[in-house]
C-alpha cells in the first residue's frame, strides 16, 4: 500500500479546490489517503478535508503559523509525513508548495519533483511527467527511492465528485519558530477578487491596454463575466496590476475554461502560465501576435474597440 | 560582505526545441545565461555598489562557459568559479546544489543569491536544498534584498498571500525572482576588462570531492524520456469590422465551444 499525505492548500481561511483534485487522484491511485493542514484556526477545515477524500487529517493548527514562513511549514509537513509514513508528499501548485517541498524532500530524504502533471505507478516502478523548459518539452522521470515530495501543477488532475474519506483527526504539535528569517510583516494582497487559480473564466490585461483607462476598461469585461483578472508581466512591471495577478512562468498558472487575452503578445514566459486553458480567446490589433498561433479564437482589432463590444454581446447572451 | 551568485548556462528557451526518440535535437539549440540567474548577477552587483560587497560567482557544468563568465564580469562580478566536470552533464538539482555546497564551504561568503528557477529544469530547488544541506536560512521567490547590518539583511518575498517582509540572520541563501531587478547591459569599459580578468576552472576533485559523494552516481530521481509537447493550435482567426467580428466570436463561443 502506498501512502500519500496531501498539504491542504488554504488561503485566507478557505480550503482550495486543489486538495480535493490531489486526494482523488491519490484514491484513484489506490493509495490510503491523508491530508495535513498547517496554519491558525485550521482545525475546523477536518471535515472538509475528510469530505475532499483523506481518511486521516493531521492539524497543526497555531497562532505562529498565521503567516507563512517556510521552515516552520515545512517542518510541520515533515512532522505529519512521518506520522504518516508517507511514501510521497503533495502539494498544490503554490507559493507555499514551491517553497515547502525542496525543504521537505531534503529532510525526509525523498526525491523532489515540482510541476508534476501526472504519476504512474508500476509495481514497484514510479513515474512522473512534467512539463520543462518553459513548457516546450515534457519529461518523463523516474523516481530511484522510496520516497517522492511533489508540487502537482495547477490543472492536472480532476476532483472526483464521487470521492469521499471518513473523518479521523489527529492534532500535531506546532514547530518551533524560525529564528534566523522572521517574517515581520505581510503586505496583504487580499482584495475579495476571485482567485485566478479558481476561476472558470480568467480575462488577462497586456501591454495593449496601455494605461489605467484601459485597465479599467478590461477589469469591467471580467467584471461582467464574474471572471478573474489576471495580467501579463508588462502590465505588472508598469506598476499598473499587482504582482499576485500576474499569469505566466513566474505568475500563477491557470487553467480555465476560458482565457481571454487582451492586448497580450504572447511571449512564451506568459504562454506556459495560461496553455493549460480549455479554450483561449485572443484580441489583438497586429494579425501576426504569436498569441494567434494558440488562440482557439482570434478577433484582430483595437481592443479599446473591441471590448466594449465584446461587454454588448455577452450581455446580450446572458439577458 | 562577501556575496556568491550561482550561474548557469542553459538552453535558450526562445528558440524551437525538437524532441525526436525520447531525446532533445542538439542540433539548432543555443546556450545562455539562465534568465533568474542574470536577475542574481544584478541583484548581487547592485550590493556590491552600495555596499562595497564582493561578488563570486560560480557555474557548474561541463563545456566552456567563458562567454557567459564574461558577460557577468562585464556587469560587475568580481571573481569567477567554473566547477567544469563531465560528470555533472546530466546532474539533477540535488546533486548541484550538493556541489554548490562545497563550493560555499571553501569559500567565507555571507550571502548566497540564487536564481528561482534554471530554464532547462524548471525545478526551482537547488537554492533551496542548498539552504537545506547548509542548514542557513533561505528565502524564495525574493524581489527586494536591503542590508540591515552587517549580519542581516531584510527581503520582500511574493507568497500566496502577499508580500512578505523577512528579516533574515546572514549567512543566508535568497533565491530571486525576475521582478527583483532589471539586468544592466554592460558597458563597454566593462566588457574591455572582462577580457582580461581570470576564471577559475576546476573539477570535482579539484573541489575536494567525487561525483560519488555528491550523490551523482545514485541521483533520487533521473529523467528518463523527453516527450514533445501537444502544441495548441491557432483556430479561428477573425479580421473586418470589430462589431461584426465580436457577434461572431461570442455565439462561437456560446454555441460551439460551450465555455459561455
Ligand atoms: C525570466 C522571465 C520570466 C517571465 N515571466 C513572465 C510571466 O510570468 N508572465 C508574463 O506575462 N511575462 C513574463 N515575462 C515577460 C515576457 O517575456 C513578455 O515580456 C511579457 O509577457 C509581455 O507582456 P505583454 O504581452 O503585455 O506586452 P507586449 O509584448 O508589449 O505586447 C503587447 C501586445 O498588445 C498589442 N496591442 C497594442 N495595442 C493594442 C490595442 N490598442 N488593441 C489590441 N492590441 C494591442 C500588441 O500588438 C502586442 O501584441 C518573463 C520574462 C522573463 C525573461
Ligand atoms: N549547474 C548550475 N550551476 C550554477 N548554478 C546552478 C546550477 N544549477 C542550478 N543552479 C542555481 O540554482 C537555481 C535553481 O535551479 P533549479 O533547481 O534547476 O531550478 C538556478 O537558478 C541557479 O541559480
């Protein structure tokens, strides 16, 4: 029997969707199951960490913990990995993951794979498949010890419905503090907006939009949509979007049901943030944008034209 | 103060990268400073002129890495450490960051700067596990360094909740982000002088080590096959008056591909 411990991937109290697509493909592996929650006032997200498909949930629930710092988080992981006996570790495709999981390989002495898209198990053989190279290749890789900690990339598994656990709590003690990098301050980026990562419709904002206006502009078509709204790196680097929206290599990755790029060129660092969309829909005014070659549909034009319209005929559709 | 970057050369992303029989095409492929790694190379300059800190930069790989020494040289660095060993051609992130350990422990540095991510791998782990195998404090994903004091420095970090100010106790690894700096193109007096100064070239054993007590030789996990990616394609394309362009698009969007 193999073991997966999944890191319940909670933001801002909330329990994201991502958990609940790691532990059904963990069932669906036919592993035994468990989930670990670390944070402050994470006690009361058992059950739904049993109702997302663990059969044991760890808690490791402190006021220290209220603002992430790598080495306590990742202690804490170890800590309910070995409680566990955890052939392998996952975390969702995170800040927190990206930053948790070497330290946590390291320390159980696993193997360490991030962005991960899938797991084959063959007998005794495991395999993972990840995308590499600014997404241009896959890679298949072998796994030469017992165990794995893994970063599985957003998108890449669906939660089963049918999946459920049973409720089986067991509270852990806290990690020691780190002494040597305090986290001193957090500079919130909590705005009420919808996660880019959960979002079924993202409308990202690109250099085209030029200024504030156009940002504006853009921000009331996901509005309309119930969208999120995601960036380029451009848009960021001009100070006019946050960096918490930028979609791409170093930004989130999204997979939605529908991107809608505006005003985007299309560089391949923004690509291989958004090509795990369903369907993407492209405006831009130069025909030759490389963002064409993705777009399942393209409309050339101004968008400064084209948004506004684009906002008549969805409200149109949607009366 | 005393600052190590780590540096390597890959693959230039921006090119087409062919995979044929479960291998990459040699043919056609371009080498390059990792981007993250030239945000690490500013990052480190950028100390070095406000706070008189010396900056070591260190490669490891098999091959020449003159050009890519020299251009951090022309950008500012001080002194250059090429760890050239044919062993490490196919080494994971694990077993350079176990190298990137003895190069550090035979040095006196303060200060470890980092790229997030090399292009070729997409790991976003050797800092990391450096920081690990050191048991130092390290910090990811950072896009602000300011010293403190000569014993701490003070970073901004992007977390998922925001960003996050870190005071951190040196000896200590960052890795940075790109947003951290925007990378000088050298001067010319610069590049004049980079031509002149000294790398340092050794191998494993010149380090005091073995690819056997790097772990190379049973590496945690290996790539076993490169597959092509499924490449999207471009579909409709639509050019003439916008009004009736958008209509199009949105009852496509509605009716065909069912996402509205
Ligand atoms: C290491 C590294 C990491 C990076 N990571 C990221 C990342 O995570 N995310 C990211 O996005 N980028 C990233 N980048 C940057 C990336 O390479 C591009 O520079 C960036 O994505 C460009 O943003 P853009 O498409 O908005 O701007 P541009 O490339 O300037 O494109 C603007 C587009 O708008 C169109 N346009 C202009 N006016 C109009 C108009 N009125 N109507 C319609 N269209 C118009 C133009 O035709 C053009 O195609 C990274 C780069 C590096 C080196
Ligand atoms: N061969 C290498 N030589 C020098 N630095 C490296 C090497 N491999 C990784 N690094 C450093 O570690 C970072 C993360 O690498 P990776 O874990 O491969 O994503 C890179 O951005 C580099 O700064």
């Amino acid at each position: 029997m193999t073991n997966i411990l999944v890191v319940a991937d909670i933001k801002q109290g909330v329990l994201k969707g991502s958990t609940a697509e790691l532990l059904s493909k963990a069932r669906a592996l036919g592993a035994a199951t468990a989930a670990v929650a670390v944070g402050s006032n994470v006690a009361d997200l058992a059950p739904q960490l049993a109702a997302a498909g663990s059969d044991t949930q760890y808690i490791v629930d402190d006021p220290s913990l209220e603002i992430f710092s790598a080495a306590p988080f990742a202690a804490a992981v170890v800590d309910a990995a070995k409680a566990f006996s955890a052939d392998m570790v996952w975390f969702g495709f995170s800040e927190t993951g990206k930053a948790a999981a070497p330290r946590v390989a390291v320390q159980l002495e696993a193997a360490c794979a991030t962005e991960i898209i899938d797991v084959t198990m063959d007998g005794d053989d495991l395999h993972i498949v990840r995308p590499a190279i600014a997404n241009k290749v896959l890679q298949k890789v072998k796994i030469n010890v017992p165990k794995l900690v893994a970063v599985v990339r957003a998108g890449a598994f669906e939660a089963d419905p049918e999946v459920t656990g049973t409720e089986n709590v067991v509270t852990l003690d806290p990690p020691e503090k780190d002494m040597a990098a305090v986290v001193k301050e957090l500079i919130s980026d909590a705005s009420g907006e919808i996660d880019l990562a959960d979002a079924d419709i993202v409308v990202s904002v690109g250099r085209g939009a030029k200024d504030q206006a156009g940002v504006d502009l853009v921000k009331a078509l996901a509005d309309d949509l119930a969208a999120g709204f995601g960036s380029s790196r451009a848009m960021v680097d001009a100070g006019l979007m946050a960096h918490n929206k930028q979609v791409g290599q170093t930004g989130k990755i999204v997979a939605p049901s529908l991107y809608i790029a505006v005003g985007i060129s299309g560089a391949i660092q923004h690509l291989a943030g958004m090509n795990g969309a369903k369907v993407i829909l492209a405006v831009n005014k130069d025909p030759e944008a490389p963002i064409f070659n993705v777009a399942d549909f393209g409309i050339v034009g101004n968008l400064f034209d084209v948004v506004p319209l684009l906002k008549e005929e969805i409200k149109k559709i949607r009366a | 103060m005393k600052i190590l970057t780590t540096v390597k050369k890959v693959v230039d992303v921006e090119l087409n990268i062919h995979v044929e029989n479960g291998a990459i095409v040699e043919k056609g492929l371009q080498y390059v400073i990792n981007a993250w790694d030239e945000n690490a190379v500013e990052a480190a300059v950028q100390l070095k002129e406000a706070h008189k800190a010396e900056t070591t930069l260190v490669s490891l790989g098999s091959g020449d890495n003159t050009d890519m020494i020299r251009k951090c040289y022309a950008m500012g660095i001080d002194n250059a450490i090429h760890i050239d060993d044919p062993a490490l051609a196919k080494a994971d992130s694990p077993t350079f960051a176990k190298v990137l350990q003895k190069v550090y422990e035979a040095g006196d540095y303060d200060l470890v700067i980092a790229g997030k991510q090399a292009q070729d791998t997409d790991a976003g782990q050797a800092g990391i596990m450096l920081g690990e195998f050191l048991g130092i404090p390290c910090v990811s994903n950072v896009i602000e360094i300011k010293v403190t004091d000569d014993t701490h420095i003070q970073v901004s970090r992007l977390g998922d909740a925001g960003t996050e100010i870190v005071d951190v106790t040196l000896p200590a690894v960052v890795t940075v982000s790109d947003s951290i700096n925007e990378p000088r193109l050298p001067a010319m007096r610069g590049i004049m002088m980079a031509k002149k100064k000294k790398i340092t070239v050794m191998d494993l054993a010149g380090l005091g080590t073995s690819f056997e007590e790097i772990g190379g030789t049973a590496p945690a996990s290996e790539v076993v096959e490169f597959m092509p990616v499924q490449k999207r394609k471009g579909g409709q394309k639509f050019e003439g008056d916008p009004a009736d362009i958008t209509a199009r698009v949105v009852q496509l969007l509605v009716n065909e591909a069912k996402v509205l």
